[in-house]
C-alpha cells in the first residue's frame, strides 16, 4: 500500500466529509487527523461555509485553526482572530442585488470579514452573537465575502439564477442538493453567491502561496460539486465513498463514505502507517 508520507497539508471539506449525515465529526476522523497533527502534517478545514461554523468543526476535530471559508473566499486565523487572506464582492454590486433579491423573496445571510448579518425570516439559523440587517448601510465597514441565499420554491431558485446571470462579477458556487436533484417539492433551498474569481482551489492556490507550500506536498478530500476546483489545486484528490460521480472521476483515490469515518480510513492507512 502507497503511503503518502511527503504531505504537509491535508485540506478537508466538512459536509458529509468531514461530519456524517447527522453533521457529527465521528471520533475516528478526530482521532487519525490528532495523530497527523502530531507527524507535523497540517489539516486545514476548507468549507462552504463562514469561519464560526468551520472554526468550531475545526476544535471538534482536532484540526489547524487555520481555515478556507466562504468557498474559497477567505483564509481565516480563528485562534487569532484575523482574515490571512479575502476576496470580497463589491458593495455596489451587494446594493443592487440585495433589491432584486427582496423583490423576490429571498432571504439570506452575508458571510463578512468578522461575523455574518441575516434577513428576518431566515429559516436558516444564524447564531446569537451574529447580527440581522435591514440594508446593507447596516453592515458598516465589513468586506462581504459571500452571499447564502434561502429561497422557498423551486421556481423562485431558476429565477434568482437567472438573476445571478445577469452580474458578469458574480457566480453561484453551491446549490442544496435537493435543487441539484429536481426535486420540486421541497420548501427551502440555498444558494451560495461569490465573487466571480472565488471557489475553493484558488482559496487553497492563495493558502499554500502565503506557507510556503507545494502543490504536490497538498491532498484534499471532498464529496460536492464546490469541490471541483478544490481537486484541481491540490497533488492528490481523495473522494468520498458518497461523492458526486464526477468527483470520483477526477480523484486519485476514494475512501469510505463520511459515515464510515472515510476521512480516517484513508488517513490511516495511507498516511500514518
């Protein structure tokens, strides 16, 4: 069996990657990225998501307090408080969608440099030292690194892309999966909206420049389409068991699934053995 003994960094998805279907960090994926942690290897959490949710699945398992969020559009020091790295959408360009947004019933939170703002009638939740807004005046000074969308219907998702088309400094990184698999009958979807340049592999092309680090010395594991770009940055490409099937296709290896704690089947037997 090959071991990956030259890696010096380790960058993990955390939806059913990380966490099993219950959001979970199963104590097997803790305990094998303790023992990397310990073999010098850095483990970085590289997620969809804004810095407090990944910042607290990162203690869960044991991993750097060095994180990838919003997709790729911030490197962020959660022990430090303190963004290395941000990509931000324009404010003008937030004011103006924010409109047409409303217009259509769309709530949604803004992932910015230091907390996250919601609308009012989130079904989302959004934590309690988090803050609402009314208009972006409320935001103050904050960079605005990615927009979550929380749309109702089906049809209303087709018409907020469609409005996202419009915007050539814009683009949709992540859909809900039940959006991606048709299902029309559902009550809430979500929508992930960066800046045009933004996904996770240039987050991580972005990380391994500030550290100093090759891209072959970088793996990766994933299961979702906004990990594509993720795969690309990184030397080697592990897919979950429960991955997408064009995930599988552009990976080096597939691992167990994330309710079989893949994550640290493929880090124990590829990496610490």
């Amino acid at each position: 069996m090959l071991r990956l003994e030259n890696i010096k960094v380790i960058f993990i998805d955390i939806d059913k990657t990380l966490t099993d279907d219950k959001r979970q960090v199963p104590k097997e994926n803790s305990l094998a990225i303790k023992r990397a942690k310990e073999l010098g290897k850095l483990v970085v959490l590289c997620s969809g998501r804004g810095f407090s949710y990944a910042g607290q699945k990162a203690k869960e398992a044991c991993a750097s307090e060095l994180l990838i969020t919003s997709n790729g559009a911030q490197i962020y020091d959660f022990k430090n408080h303190k963004s290395l790295y941000e990509n931000k959408i324009s404010k003008e360009t937030v004011k103006k969608l924010l409109i047409q947004l409303h217009n259509l019933g769309v709530e949604c939170i803004l992932n910015t440099s230091n907390t996250r703002f919601g609308t009012k009638n989130l079904k989302r939740k959004i934590d309690k030292d988090e803050k609402f807004f009314n208009t972006i005046d409320d935001i103050g000074n904050e960079n605005i690194l990615q927009i979550v969308c929380e749309v109702d219907s089906y049809s209303d998702m087709k018409k907020l892309i469609e409005i996202v088309d419009e915007y050539r400094d814009l683009v949709i990184l992540n859909f809900s999966r039940t959006f991606l698999e048709h299902k029309e009958n559902e009550n809430n979807y979500y929508a992930d909206i960066n800046n045009c340049n933004v996904n996770k592999g240039e987050g991580i092309k972005k990380f391994l420049e500030i550290f100093n680090i090759k891209k072959e010395e970088a793996l990766c594991f994933g299961d979702y389409i906004n990990d594509v770009e993720m795969f690309d940055a990184c030397g080697y490409k592990v897919a979950m068991g429960n991955a997408s099937e064009n995930l599988k296709a552009k990976a080096d290896y597939i691992t167990l699934s994330n309710n079989e704690a893949g994550v640290a089947y493929f880090i124990n037997n590829y990496i610490l053995k």
